[in-house]
C-alpha cells in the first residue's frame, strides 16, 4: 500500500454542495470544504470559529416575530432598530435604549426628551440644556408628572400611575393618558424606551428602507410612507411624509397700482424660497390692479405676509395665461416697473400622486440629490423623483424645468411591481422578473432619463444589499443569492448566481433577511426560514465568495442587521428559542473576535458576562433558566452547568466569567484529489494522521468522523488551575483509522475557546 501527503491551503472556497464533489478541476472544490458550520471563511484563506453572541433584550413579545433595521447616523452613531407588532425600540452597544431617570449633573449636556432626577423630583428635558438646574428652569425641564394643563407635543412623554407615556400627537392637552391611547402610548414598565408604530407583524419583514443623516425612510405597499426622525437620544418620531413643500406660501398678497393711469391689468403671486435655494413653495393666492406700465414713472408694489422658514420670494407676473418669473425679493414687497415675465421659469405646481390609497410605494432610495419611490400597488411600474435637492416635494412646472418632480413608467412587457431601487452610479430598478438600469448622460432632469433592460431573473422582497460597488440580492424564485454589477465589455450591469456551487442551502428554502458587516471581516448575512444564519464571506473584485452556515442551541435565526459601532461592525440577530419550555425571542449580539487574553474570549451564544471580585456564583441568567450551559472562567473551561433560579456555581472562584448556551462548530473536508490516475478516485482511502496548522487555538478535535474524534493535546508547562496557552503552530495528530473511498477528516470544536484552522495537511494511505 503507497502513502501520499497532501496540503489544503485556504479554506476560502466555502462550504460547496455535494453535487459539486467531482468538479475536482474547479479551484472553488479546491478550497472548499465539505461542512462549514458555525465557522467564518477568512477572505485570506483561513476558517475561523464565529464569536458567540451576547444577550441584548427580550423582544417585547414572545408570541410575534420582531425584525432589526440599521440605522447609522455617523461611524460613532448607530443603532439596530427593533421593529415588532405595533412598536419600535433602540438597541445600541449591545444595551437597550431606556427612559429611566438618570441623577442631574450641571456638567452634562441635556437634550429634549433626556429624563433626569433632581431633588427627588423626575424631570424631562424640553430643550437642549446645559448647567440649568430643572427645579429651577421650567423653560428647559418639565416635571415628568402628567399634568392636563400642558400642551404636549409628539415625542414628549409624561409619567403618569407609574407608567411612562409618549405623545403620539401635537397639541395634546387635556386627555388623560390611562384613557386616551389615541393620544398617548403607554411604555412598558421594564424600562426601555419605546414608541408606537402602525406596522403589524405580518408587514414587517416587507418594509424597505433607506436614510439621510437622521431621518430613516420606510415604505410598505400597505402603509402610507413614512420617516422615522432622530431629534436626539431619547426623541424619536415616525412621522408619515407630506410631499409637498415644507414651506408655506405667502399669505395676503396685495397689488397696487402707483400712478395708475391707464387699462392694463397685472396680476402677481408671490412663492417663498428656503435658505438652500432649491425648496420653494407653493403660489400664493393672486392678486392685481390696473396700470399703465409703458408710462414713464407708473409702477406697481407687491407686498405679502412673510412665510415661516423663507429666506428669499420669488414674484410671478401673469403673461398669455402663465406666471412667469420676473424677480425675487428679501424682503416681503417688490416693485414691477414694467419687468417683462420669464414663462420659461413658472411658480411650482402641486403633485401628490403618493398619498392616495393603492399608490403608497416599496420601494425607495437616494439617487443624483432626489429621494426616489417605486412599485405600489395600482402604478407598480411608476417612478417618481423628488425635485433636486429636496426630500419630499414631488412637484412640477409649467413648461418643465431641470430641478422639477419627475414621474415616469418603465415600459415593459410585464407588468411586474418594482420591489427594490438600488443607486450605484446608475440607478438600478428590481423587479420580481428582471433587473432594470436608469440613468442619464448629465444631470437627472425631466427630459434626460433613460431606462434600459439589463437580465431577467427577478429579485425576492429581501431589500438587496450594497457591497463595494455590486448590488446583492435574493432571486425572486428558486432561493439563491446573486450579484448585479457594472461589466465593461458588455457595457451594461450583468448578473451571476453566487449560490452556484452551493445549492443545498437554499433549495426549497426562503431567504427573510439579510445584512453587510463590512468590518472586521466582509460578511453578507442571510437568515432562511428554516431559521439557519447563512454567512457569505464576500469580497467581488477578488472573486471571493464563500458560504458558511451557522445555528444556535435551542434557537432559530428571525432577523438580522449590522451597524458600525467602533472599529467592527456589530452584527444584531433576532433568535427564537425554546427556554425553560416556552417559546421566546432574544436579541443578541454577535461578539467581537478580536481580544489580547484568553479570558476575554466569548464563544457562547446567548451569552452574559460576569467581571469583578473573584467568586464561584453568577446569577441574573434568569433568561436561560433551565438551560445547559457552558462556562469560561479565567479562560479555563468549567464543566457544564444547569441554570436554577436564574444561577449557577462553578468549581473554582473567577473574576472573569462568561455563561451562554454551548456552540458547536465544525469543519468536514472534501474528498481529496491526489496527483495520480484518476485523481487517486475509485480507490479505497485511509488517513494515519493529520497536521493543523492553527493560530491562537485550544481545544481542537479531529478524527474521520463527527463518532471518531481525537483530541489535540496542548498542555505543556502552564502551572496547574491554568488554561492552556493558545496555539499558534503546526499541531498533529494520529486518526482512528478508518477506511473508505473519500478519506474526509471532521474538524470539531465544543468548548467556548477561540479556534482558527490557517491550514490542514494529512498522509493518505492507498488501498486497491
């Protein structure tokens, strides 16, 4: 019998299906692997154990699915908001957002809606303060007691029989909040702040989304679209969108006649300008006198009332039918010496098409400084654009300008809804049954838009994910996950299925969610509803794309999102588990890889985190009550513990201790390819032994089989009670024999200890 060594190099191929075994020239099987499960695959080649992931919160209901939105005001600015039937929450730093009084200090800047108590007294803040004492300063600070002779605007809350309530209206006096659900939301008594949203369960995972600055913009063809503000840490409102000027026209517009000899009649309206120069309103009412213009020294004065917000008034004078411009004021009047009217530039008409029910979009994003709305219901082929610059005013000019509205239809031989805009350059359209590029030569204006067809394959209702500069997105039938960039030599945006080579994970399955954590390792992340979390570790301009899948004990992945918090992106899951018999839902967070010491290492899921003065007991894990669970104390693991009473004592005393729900995590190889006839195929197999070559590892396990396993032993001089030290080197290890035709080796990992395979070499032993 010969005996051959061969090395696996890179893991970075992912897991692949079995059908793609005897691919054995594809460099993709090359570095594939078999089973990748609860493993990352490292863009530079090596597989890495996924973090566990720590507890947050309890969803606010056990009983309805939840879903987690990103929301990334700046890099040191974020939070997974937490969408579930009825409400919305704030998860930030792997904490809850909370409306507890806080102790008043004179060195901390308050900002409206910050809850602090002083004197024994609660207050709320009502604008931004800064070293004024609340009992002291009732125009910064109003006592947090509801009393029904305020005037209560939305966002404010009130505290009233113990309970926390927020205003879901302006103006609201008088309505006492234990009776008045209309006008007041009551937050729950745990804690944590909250407010009401009008999204039901069974629309959640259906809302698309994107955002400006603070402002996060949300569309269901169900629902009338809406954005949820951010006016500070604790004042948030989800306010539906009005798509018409934010400026009010000028009121009482008067003309008069200076002079006024003669039998013309001027007619004037006056529109306000903001302070950007772009956002105008609406025309005033008219108004004229009669004049004589061609005389030398007649002139007319326009005057108005001023309009809230307006810097500057343009002044239109009727001609042929038509207010053309002739001049803009600062002031609130304008003097007309015969100015001749410029048709060419007309006052702003109104468009609302949004509002009506059966015209409320899905989809919507940014694209060339115009906020952009597709695919509703009775129009599902319409696009509108915002005019230039401007959030919501979708309105027009007669004849047309460059910085109107547009509103346009794709015109195809389907008529399939939009479901998604995505802007990369160009502005891409997704469809259930195809892919459509707009774009335009220069500026976007009324008259410049061009829409061209680019595949058909369709996308699913998932909102696609932005990587570099390639869209990711779930197909609309079948299950896979493609890519959508810009190609050069065809000179237009081509599609590539990036399940190809692993099928089995979405087969007759359904993608609900996805996200991008672009640091520290590029992952797209896509729940199943079988309640797997698939990873795609994904980097296209080096054509890398590996799967690996991931579970959790007693649990199911629901939703996930990622936002930057620090130097990583912080990757927020919803899990459905099965805890002490009862079915719940936890958010968590998935931990961060990077730590200096061994005792900082947390792979367990659903974790918790006790540090302080040495001890043997953590309690406070009433969440996994009756649960096994698996503890890292010191960095030295401990045996398993059961929770009782929201406790549990472990042998030794520790100042660091982690408890969470055990992870397992595996790697399986490919049957080999060996440098012989036929690929060493069709001969029986054997592997003697296995080399690893690991970097800051402990507690490995290897053999032919998940049955079969043998442990590396790693224990050399550390003194006794410690834990070993981490390896960073070549290990080996002897494997029960074990005959057969594909000689894969099983790679298992069960302690809560970091483990990264860099590479994997065994000696094949040949049979006939």
């Amino acid at each position: 019998m010969a005996s051959t060594r061969i090395l696996q190099q890179s893991f970075n191929g992912g897991e692949v299906t079995p059908e793609f075994f005897g691919r054995l020239d594809d460099v993709k099987r090359q570095n594939g692997l078999a089973t990748m499960r609860n493993f990352i695959a490292l863009p530079q080649g090596p597989a890495v154990q996924r973090p566990g992931t720590a507890f947050v919160r309890a969803a606010r209901f056990t009983n309805t699915k939840c879903r987690l939105i990103p929301f990334v005001y700046s890099v040191t600015q974020s939070c997974a908001i937490e969408f579930g039937n009825g409400y919305i929450r704030f998860h930030t730093n792997g904490g809850t957002l909370l409306n507890a009084a806080v102790a008043y200090s004179s060195a901390v800047t308050y900002y409206r809606g910050d809850r602090v108590t002083e004197s024994g007294n609660d207050y709320f803040c009502i604008q931004t303060a800064f070293n004024q004492t609340p009992s002291v300063s009732p125009l910064y600070w109003r006592p947090a007691a509801y009393n029904g002779a305020t005037a209560y605007s939305k966002g404010d809350m009130t505290v009233s029989g113990g309970v926390t309530y927020y205003s879901r209206t302006d103006a609201n006096t008088g309505n006492n909040p234990a009776s008045s659900p209309t006008y007041w939301y009551a937050m729950p008594t745990t804690g944590e702040y909250e407010i009401f949203s009008p999204f039901a369960e069974a629309s959640l995972f259906d809302i698309h989304y994107t955002q400006s600055n603070d402002v996060l913009t949300l569309v269901h063809p169900d629902y009338l679209p809406r954005e949820l503000r951010r006016y500070g840490p604790h004042l948030w409102k989800l306010e539906t969108i009005s798509f018409v000027s934010t400026l009010a026209a000028p009121t009482n517009v008067v003309a008069t006649a200076t002079t006024g000899a003669g039998a013309t009649i001027y007619n004037y309206v006056v529109a306000a300008v903001g302070a950007d120069g772009r956002e105008e309103s609406l025309a005033s009412t008219d108004d004229d006198c009669t004049n004589d213009l061609l005389t030398t020294g007649n002139f007319n004065t326009i005057t108005w009332t001023a309009s809230s917000g307006a810097q500057r008034y343009n002044v239109y004078k009727e001609s042929n039918g038509l207010f053309g411009y002739i001049g803009q004021a600062v002031g609130t009047s304008f003097v007309d010496d015969n100015i001749a009217a410029d048709i060419s530039k007309t006052p702003p008409e109104a468009y609302d098409p949004l509002t009506p029910s059966g015209s409320w979009p899905q989809a919507v994003t940014y694209w060339e400084q115009r906020r952009v709305f597709a695919g509703s219901d009775d129009y599902p082929q319409n696009i509108y654009m915002t005019r230039t610059g401007t959030e919501s005013n979708l309105s027009y000019s007669i004849p047309s300008r460059d910085d109107d509205g547009i509103n346009f239809r794709i015109a195809s031989r389907e008529n399939n809804t939009i479901r998604h805009l995505v802007s990369l350059g160009d502005l891409l359209a997704l469809t259930n049954s195809g892919e459509w590029r707009i774009s335009t030569d220069g500026a976007v204006t009324p008259t410049s838009i061009s829409v061209r067809p680019q595949s058909y394959v369709g996308a699913s209702n998932v909102q696609p994910l932005v990587v570099n500069n390639t869209a990711v997105y779930a197909e609309g039938r079948g299950g896979h996950v493609r890519e959508l960039a810009y190609n050069w030599n065809a000179q237009g945006y081509m599609t590539g299925d990036l399940s190809i080579r692993s099928p089995h994970l979405f087969d007759n399955k359904v993608i609900t969610d996805a996200a991008y954590a672009r640091a520290p390792f590029p992952v797209c992340w896509f729940v199943n509803d079988d309640g797997e979390l698939l990873g795609l570790t994904y980097i296209p301009e080096q054509q890398v794309s590996a799967w690996h899948q991931h579970d959790t004990d007693l649990g199911e992945f629901e939703s996930v999102c990622a936002v930057p918090e620090g130097n990583e992106d912080a990757v927020y899951v919803v899990v459905k588990r099965t805890i002490d018999g009862g079915t719940v839902r936890y958010v968590e967070r998935l931990a961060s890889r990077f730590f200096e010491n061994i005792e900082d290492a947390f792979f367990l899921d659903c974790g918790a985190t006790y540090s302080g003065a040495a001890t043997d007991t953590v309690s406070g894990l009433d969440y996994l009550e009756g649960c096994t669970v698996s503890v890292l104390a010191d960095g030295a693991v401990q045996p398993q513990q059961t929770v009782t009473s929201g406790e549990i004592t472990i042998p030794v005393e520790a100042e660091v201790i982690h408890v969470g729900l055990p992870v397992t995590a595996g790697l399986k190889t490919l049957p080999p390819a060996l440098n012989m006839e036929a690929y060493g195929q069709a001969r029986y197999k054997n592997v003697n032994k296995a080399w690893l070559r690991v970097y800051r590892s402990s507690g490995i396990f290897v053999g032919p089989d998940e049955d079969r396993l043998t442990e590396v032993k790693q224990r050399t001089t550390e003194p006794a009670g410690s834990p070993p030290a981490m390896l960073s080197e070549e290990v080996s290890v002897a494997i029960t024999p074990s005959w057969g035709p594909d000689a894969q080796i099983v790679i298992r990992h069960t302690d809560p200890l970091p483990l990264t395979v860099v590479s994997l070499a065994v000696e094949v032993v040949l049979g006939g």
